[in-house]
C-alpha cells in the first residue's frame, strides 16, 4: 500500500567492507528528514533498528549490506551538512586513525567543548556506530567498532597527507 511507503531518493555511495571488497552503488535516504530538509544516508548507517541497508550496485542489482560489515562509507552529497556543529561550541581536532586490518586515515575530527565531551576519548566513546571524519575529499563515515587506535596529530601533518 502507497499510503504508508515513505519516498526516498539515491545517493551515490562507496564502502569498504570488513572482508577488504569495495562496495559502490546506490543507497536510498529518506526524501525529507525529520528536521524537514533532505534525508541524510549517515542517519541510515546510525539507526540502529536497521541491521541491513539496501544497496543497488552497478549492475542495478540490489545487494543488502550488513552494517557491521561496513568498515566506512563515504556518500557523494554528504560533505559535512549532515554533522551540524556550532562552530563556537566544537573544535577540529587532527588525527592519524588505524582500522582493523592496518588501513590508516588522516583527518579531523570535530569534537564537542562542552564539559563532558570535551576530550577526544569522550568524543569516541559516546557518539553513534558510524563517526564522521573529515578528510581532503569530504567526510568518511568510519564504523566506530572498526578503529583500532587514533593519534593525535599537528595540524600541519594532517593537512600535508592530504
């Protein structure tokens, strides 16, 4: 029944998965959000009442992907939009940040200032399954259970991997 099926739009979307293979494809989000702009796919990745996302690969075949098999996804119209900080209450903080499986990513992550998130162990500990990392091509939504250890870094050492 229509009445009751909500519209959703694709967004291009590329993952690694836990077994090494890449995934690329098409995912779906939600049209309007509850905040009534765009639906995002990165709120998809974070609920946790969905265990599998549909994906329609490049042969338009439709492949659901268990999300605990999803190492990161980086999506085409998610630049940053999605991780809505005030600037005066947040700070960028660089960081050298190894997967499972000796992968290493350079970014920055964007923590909290308040009093109780203020330290990056606090940050990592209490955010969602997937955590946005920004990097020089956007933002990697990194499954939190998929970090082996993070490292701070200097500004500069960051922006010179890039």
């Amino acid at each position: 029944m229509n009445l009751y099926r909500v519209p959703m739009r694709t967004v291009a979307v590329e993952m690694l998965m836990d077994n090494g293979q890449s995934l690329a494809g098409d995912a779906f989000a939600c049209e309007v959000g509850p905040d009534g702009r765009p639906g995002r796919l990165s709120d998809r990745l974070n609920d946790r009442g969905e265990a599998f996302l549909p994906i329609r690969d490049g042969r338009g075949d439709e492949v659901l992907v268990h999300k605990s098999g999803i190492v990161w996804a980086r999506m085409e119209s998610e630049t940053g939009e999605s991780v809505e900080l005030d600037a005066l209450a947040s700070r960028r903080v660089p960081v050298r940040m190894t997967l499972i499986g000796g992968v290493v990513r350079l970014g920055e992550f964007q923590v909290w200032e308040r009093e109780a998130a203020a330290r990056l162990v606090d940050f990592l500990n209490s955010t969602e399954r997937f955590v946005p990392l920004y990097d020089a091509d956007g933002v990697l939504w990194v499954q939190r259970r998929q970090i082996l250890c993070v490292r701070r870094i200097a500004a500069r050492d960051s922006a010179a991997a890039s």
